[in-house]
C-alpha cells in the first residue's frame, strides 16, 4: 500500500484541539475512501514533524482513531487503516453471505469436516443425547485475505454431508436450505473473550486478544434445532449491529 503524505491542515488559531483537528481529517479520508484498508500511515514521528506538531499531540490523534476501529497498529508493520471491517446486522444470515452481500472477497479454510459424537453441551443444544452422531465443522473465515473468525458448527448429520470444496465455496445456510431445510428462528448470544493459543495463531492475533463471541442455536420451520454454532471474531474488524424498537 502507498505510503505518501496525505494532505492534513491545521489552524493554531482555532479552538478546536490540533490532535481532534488532525483525526477528524483522517477519519474523512477513511471514510471517504481516499485512504484504502489497509493503507500504511507514515510513523507518528514522520507526521509530527511534518505538521509541526508534538508527537504526544500526533499520538493522540492517532489513538482516537485506534479507540474508534478505524486504525490498527501491528508491531513491525506500523499503523493501517482497518482492512474492510465488518458490520453485521443480527439476522439469521451467514457471515460468507453478509460479506458477499457488501462486496467483500469471503474466503473459508476448511480446519474440520467430519462426524463426530455430539458432548453434552452440543447435544443439549440440539435436542440429542449425548453421543449421537453430530456432523462437526471448523472453518478459519477471510475477507480479503485477512483473517476474520473462526466458526465452529455442529448439525445433525440428517441435515447435511458437505464436502469440503462445497464449504469453500458456499455459505453454510446456503447449503442447509438448498437440502431442503427451512430456518425459521434462531436463539443468539453475543460476548467477549481473550484468545486462546491456536485462535491467536489462525487469527493473527496475540494469545489473549480481545475477541467476539456469538453462539446460536438455528431451528428449522417445525421447531426442530439443526445447526448449533459457537464462532469467534476479530474484534478490531468485526462488529454487530442491533436495530431496537419500543413496544
């Protein structure tokens, strides 16, 4: 990614703090468009010195955008613009359909694809004992080429034999409603964590980062639960979006 000088002013005369000055232009540019994700800023240094600023006031101004998910910085690389952040409405859609839905390029690893004896939390969520032959999938999710989640789905295996060229191409509901399953509800739960070894590994993140949670429980049309997932997600590339209502 280009790395040239963007073109920022500042008033000394107004009363608006420089450092607030400084990220409100950043922000417009990034949310223009004009700096792509992952564009490489200049060091603070650099953009210090040539605004004739302090690098404690370019720091700031830097660090409101990293409070905001605009900017992330990566040790030995420097301070980007977030590569293509993800806002997801809370719908009963798939992170691989969301992300073709806004134009974003999605990409599945498959790490799992096989029958396995549900454990008791699995089965509890799907109505089975536990035991039962429960289809196990673990997929590592890109967007871009940069690391997004790791979804981890049980199904029973009535509902689907996916292979893994199918899981590479396709959205998981996709493929349970094209066998002729029809969602109908789904119970959510939404949270946070730190990492673990292997999802810091996968993710490209530090062992205990900050990550998103979510689990569901999907039932088809006659109540019955056929896909239980408990998936993980980048925090500084991924968010949900709640609409609320009064009733």
């Amino acid at each position: 990614m280009s790395t040239s000088p963007l073109a920022i002013t500042v008033d000394r005369t107004s009363p608006v703090p420089l450092y607030f000055q400084v990220s409100a232009q950043l922000e417009q540019a990034i949310e223009s468009g004009q700096l792509e994700p992952g564009y490489k800023l200049d060091n603070e240094i650099a953009m210090a010195d040539r605004l004739g600023l302090s690098r404690p006031t370019m720091r700031r101004a830097i660090q409101e955008l990293v409070s905001k998910g605009l900017l992330v910085r990566k040790r030995g690389v420097g301070t980007q613009v977030v590569p293509g952040r993800v806002r997801r409405e809370v719908e009963l859609t798939s992170l691989y359909d969301d992300l073709a839905k806004t134009g974003q390029r999605p990409q599945t690893v498959v790490l799992r694809n096989e029958v396995d004896p549900a454990p008791p939390d699995v089965a509890e969520e799907l109505g089975v004992e536990p035991g039962t032959p429960v289809l196990h999938l673990e997929r590592q999710r890109l967007a871009g080429g940069e690391p997004l989640a790791i979804l981890r789905n049980w199904l029973p295996d009535s509902v689907l034999t996916p292979t893994d060229e199918e899981l590479e191409q396709t959205g998981l509901y996709q493929l349970i409603r094209a066998s002729g399953t029809h969602m109908r509800i789904a119970r959510q739960r939404i949270g946070a964590r730190g990492a673990t070894s292997q999802e810091a590994k996968l993710l490209g993140e530090r062992k205990n980062a900050p990550l998103l949670t979510m689990q569901r429980t999907a039932y088809d049309d006659q109540g019955r639960a056929v896909e239980f997932g408990t998936h993980v997600y980048r925090a500084e590339t991924y968010s949900f979006e709640v609409t609320l209502v009064e009733r």
